[in-house]
C-alpha cells in the first residue's frame, strides 16, 4: 500500500461554498491553505467560491516532501482546477510565490481562466539556484518566514529536501516561456521587500503576460508571505474588486454579444 502521511492540524485543504463563480487559490512552496486561508475567507465572504487544496507533500513532513516533484503539484492544481470547471462557468486561477507559478502553468494550458492573480510569483530565483548548488546534503535549514509582521506564523518545514528544490526550479524554467502565452484578464501583486522571490519577477509577468487588460499592484507592508502579512486585507480587497470587475465586465460582454 502506498504511504500515506498525517496532515498536520491546520494545514488541511479548504473549501468554501459560494457563488456562480469560483476561485482556485494555490499555496505556495513548503506552505500550506492555511497561508492563504484569511484571503480565502475573505472572497468567500464576498459570493466567491474558494478553493484552496493542499498540493502533494505540504503541511506533511519534509521527508514527505521528498516523495514528490513538481509534476505531482501540477497535477494537484489541474485536477482541481478541472473540479470547479466541471461546476463553475466562471474559474480564477490565484497563487502566491510557487503557487503562482502553478496558476501560471494551468492558465497557460487550460487556456479559458476567467482570470489569473499571482501574488510574489516566482520564474526566475537566481539566489535559490545558487545556494542549492553549493551544497552537497541531501536537506537543507530553512529560516523563518519571509514575514514583515512578527507575530504571523506560517504552517511549514524547518527542513527543505534538496530535490525538491531542483523540482522548483524546473517547474519555473518550464513556466517562463510560457508567460506571453496568456492572455486572459491578469492582476499582479508583488512586495516591494521580498527576500525570497525577487520582485523583478512579478514585473517581468506583468509586461510579458498577452492579456488586454491586467493591473500590478506593489505591496509596500509586507515580504514574501504577503497573505499573512501586514497588506493582506488591502490585497483581499483588491482581488475582491478586480474579480467582481472582471465578471461585470464579461457579462456586460455576453449580453453585447446575445444583442
């Protein structure tokens, strides 16, 4: 039987009942739905359905995560993604640092996202190349969270297996080229002080996406973990407001076209 691995308590995935349109909200690297759990609630609490599944070998253990690769996180996203199609006309793609990249991946392939919210996406972590490079263990210390606001705490490992981290980094060379790819509605967030992600990355997405309409937004309270930290009901707010913008503008399009 294949080995299965305790959940830990708080990092389960989410789900929470709504509306018409739907939100899918992928957790970044190591982290767990419950980095992303407050703005979760708070699109629920604006008609949204959300969300948020646990991808393979998070809110595990560390030696769980080493099971894993990229592929099976992929996996995990598209599956869900194809879930909420199956019921929902209407399906945003949203992630935070890997989880963006994932979002990246699944709108490029799927090709018919209402829209896509990336919050500190990653597909260019230089300083992460080097520093797994330069060592020879098969697990790496991992510090605490990039999170400005010292009282947060996020759900995730002490330890980072070293294949894992290669995964990533494939996973962020594949998704690059496909960036000009995309071309549904886009909103781009990034921390203006980010010591994981370089905030170069968010830019690069946002000149590089083919969409006709999208928005960036700089996060000027918060590092990497921007949905645990000091901005995160700003951000809220304004995925809150672009999404419901984006669903106006496509109905009043629908009802143009039926005329």
């Amino acid at each position: 039987m294949p080995q299965v691995s305790r959940v830990l308590p708080g990092a389960e995935s989410l789900y929470f009942p709504g509306g018409e349109t739907a939100v899918l909200v992928c957790h970044g690297f190591l982290g767990t739905p419950q980095s992303v759990q407050y703005v979760c609630r708070q699109l629920a609490q604006n008609g949204f359905t959300v969300y948020a599944p646990r991808l393979q070998g998070h809110g595990t253990s560390y030696k769980d995560l080493a099971r894993f690769t990229h592929q099976d996180w992929i996996t995990d996203i598209h599956t869900a993604y194809q879930s909420l199609r199956a019921k929902h006309s209407r399906v945003f793609i949203a992630g935070q640092s890997m989880g963006g990249t994932l979002a990246l991946h699944t709108a490029a392939f799927f090709q018919n996202a209402a829209g896509i919210a990336l919050i500190n996406p990653a597909i260019d972590v230089p300083e992460m190349k080097r520093a797994v490079m330069r060592t020879s263990d098969t697990f790496i210390k991992e510090g605490r969270p990039d999170i400005r606001t010292p009282q947060e705490e996020e759900i995730t490992y002490s330890h980072v297996p070293t294949a894992s981290v290669y995964s990533l980094l494939e996973l962020t060379a594949a998704v690059r080229p496909q960036v000009p790819s995309i071309s549904c509605p886009a909103f781009v967030a990034a921390s203006r002080v980010d010591h994981v992600v370089p905030p170069a990355n968010a830019v690069a997405i946002h000149e590089n996406l083919s969409s006709s309409s999208k928005s960036f937004e700089w996060l000027e309270h918060s590092y990497h973990v921007a949905t645990l930290d000091a901005d995160r009901d700003f951000l809220a707010g304004r995925l809150s407001s672009w999404m419901s913008s984006v669903v106006a503008a496509d109905s009043i399009s629908s009802h143009n076209y039926i005329m």
